[in-house]
C-alpha cells in the first residue's frame, strides 16, 4: 500500500481520478438535475463512486492521449504553424522564466513544466469528462433524441478552449527551456 501510495502524485491524481469525478458529477447533473438524489446517491455509493472514478478518469486520460491531442498538436503544428505566441508575451516569458531562477532551490524549471502539463491535461481531460459524463447519462436513459446539456457542452467548451490556451503557453516557455 505504501509503494502505491507513494506513485500517486499530483499528476495521477489531476489525470486519472479528477476527471472520472467530472465525468460522474456530469452524469448526475444530467440525469437528475441539481436534486438530492444525486447527492443521496453518491453518498450511499461512496466506495463504488471512488472506483467508476479512477477507472473512468483513466479510460478518459486515454481518450484523449489517443485522440483529441493527436488532433490538438495538428491543429498547433500545422494549422497555426506552431502555438500563437501572443498568447504568452516575451515580458511576460522572461519574467516568468526569472520567477524559475529565482525559486530554482525549491523546484526545478523541469518540474515547473511537468506540473504545468499536469493542469493542461486535466483542464482536457475535465472538458471530455463533462461531455462523456452528459452523454452516458443520456445513453443509461435510452434518449434517442439526446441532446448535450448546453450549459454543461458551453462549461466543457470553456474548460477545453483554457486548456489549450495554457498548452499553448506552456509550449512557448518550453521552447526557450529546450536545447
């Protein structure tokens, strides 16, 4: 238990179980609303909800490994011809960058990008959570004319758009860090 405890970091966490946790939280919403059942149900189903969370966080995780950032790193590289800058001004790089000289006895420029990237997966992985969590409520129900929940596919829309927004900038720091 200790060995497993101890390969749960920060980016386990954010990748796997967090966004099984949106994905049921999805779910819930869409199947009953904002209601006390769903609340009622968790509460009564605690362990099962813990384990449909790290599995689904993971089957999420790997969806989008194998899809959606295959898609997102062409659209980066060959549609914007790389990320759009812009969106991390030099100033803004260089003070950055310094912030990291300056703190590098407490953390390494390495593990300020690392848990960079752990944010930036787990605002894409909540984007699909959300999304997969409505429609398999929506396919536990047999609603053949199902449509996204709007404010959810609008809320996911939004957490998606930030996590490529921040993957962006993380690339524009990453390359000044890389030889």
């Amino acid at each position: 238990m200790e060995k497993l405890l101890g390969t749960l970091t920060l980016g386990v966490i954010f990748r796997h179980f967090l966004s099984g946790g949106v994905a049921i939280a999805s779910f819930l919403f869409t199947r009953y609303g904002d209601s006390v059942k769903a609340l009622a149900l968790l509460k009564d189903h605690t362990a099962t909800a813990f384990a449909v969370a790290v599995v689904g966080g993971a089957v999420i995780y790997a969806l989008h490994r194998g899809l959606s950032n295959p898609l997102l790193e062409f659209i980066r590289f060959y549609l914007l011809g790389w990320c759009p800058c812009w969106l991390m001004p030099d100033k803004v790089k260089a003070f950055l960058l310094k912030r990291w000289e300056f703190t590098k006895e407490e953390k390494s420029k390495a593990k300020h990008i690392i848990e960079w990237a752990d944010y930036v997966q787990f605002l894409y992985t909540s984007a699909l959570g959300l999304w997969l969590g409505s429609a398999s409520a929506a396919f536990v129900d047999r609603k053949h004319d199902w449509v996204f929940d709007k404010k959810l596919f609008l809320i996911g829309l939004s957490v998606f758009v930030a996590g490529f927004v921040s993957d962006c900038r993380k690339h524009c720091v990453e390359n000044e860090l890389y030889p």
